[in-house]
C-alpha cells in the first residue's frame, strides 16, 4: 500500500512507522530496564538480609565459644582454688605451708641424698612420697628416725627392701602428714 502513495504521504508513513517501533523498542528496553532493576534490587534486599542474619549468627557463635571458654576457665579456676585450699589445710600446724614440710623433710636428712620428691595432696590424707640413696644403713635409719620425730608427719611407711643392703642402699618413703 505504501507504493500507491505519493513520495512524501510514503516518507510521513515511515516517519510514523519508524516513530512507532523507536517507540516500542524503548518501551521494551525501559520495561526490560525496570525488571532488571527489580531483580537487582530484590536480591541486593534479600543478600542483605542473608548477610545481617549471618552476621548476626555469627556474632552469637562468638559470644556461645567465648562463654564456654570462660566457663571452662572457671571450672580451672575452682579446681586450683580447691587444690589451694587443700593444701593450705592439709598440715594441722596453723602457718606451714607445704613448702615448708618438704623443706624440713630436706634439711633433715643428713647424709641421705634424695633423688625424687613427690607432694600429693588429697581429699582424705596429704602423703609425700620420697626416693634417695644412702651411703650406709645406718644413716639410711638415722633419717628414718628423723623423719618419724617430725611433729607434721603421722606415718612413715618403709618397705622392708630399704634394709636389705649394707652399704650404696636405694630407699623410698612413702610419709603421711597429720
């Protein structure tokens, strides 16, 4: 129909043609704009909420991890505090600390060399278990003695092997304190 016009009414209807699909085209390209527009804008929306929520849990997983690390060190805290207590109330003489016995126990003993000292106190009865050498039985006795004079000691406890050799004898000792 367009070759029946005449040569300008055929330019005005390609104006208008082309016009009409410009048109169209930049409705499509502006409602294609809009959508992406909303795509983005709705995962920007639900990336930030994902993100604040995972902020958020993580913030609480630091908060849970510190509470149980500071009530881990709290149950260190009452066991030392306990032990502390134990050993501060485990000798009946009001002032001795254990530093104290086992310095005595040391400066007491002579000619014995003592090779080990173990200190357990515990709930029942603090005992102190000893492991040396002596030159001869007699200065292995003479400490025996010592010991059991000590006013914080209520037991000593020697195996019989202690005795058996003469001269160069390994002992241990195994002392209970009042």
């Amino acid at each position: 129909m367009i070759n029946l016009l005449l040569p300008e009414e055929a330019r005005a209807v390609n104006r208008d043609y082309y016009r009409r699909i410009w048109t169209v085209a930049g409705m499509l390209v502006l409602a294609t704009t809009i959508i992406i527009l909303i795509v983005i804008g709705s995962l920007y929306w639900f990336t930030n909420i994902r993100l604040t929520d995972a902020k958020q849990a993580l913030a609480v997983s630091k908060q849970a991890f510190a509470q149980n690390d500071l009530d881990q060190l709290l149950e260190e805290i009452k066991i030392t505090n306990e032990r502390l207590k134990r050993l501060a109330s485990s000798v009946d003489l009001p002032g001795l600390l254990p530093s104290e016995i086992l310095t005595k126990i040391i400066d007491s003993r002579g000619q014995v060399t003592l090779q080990k000292i173990n200190y357990l106190a515990g709930a029942d009865s603090t005992k102190v278990s000893l492991a040396g050498r002596s030159s001869t039985r007699t200065e292995f006795l003479k400490y025996l003695e010592t010991l059991r004079q000590l006013p914080f000691i209520a037991q000593v406890h020697s195996p019989v092997k202690n005795l058996i050799q003469e001269k160069n004898l390994s002992f241990t000792l195994e002392l209970t304190l009042k």
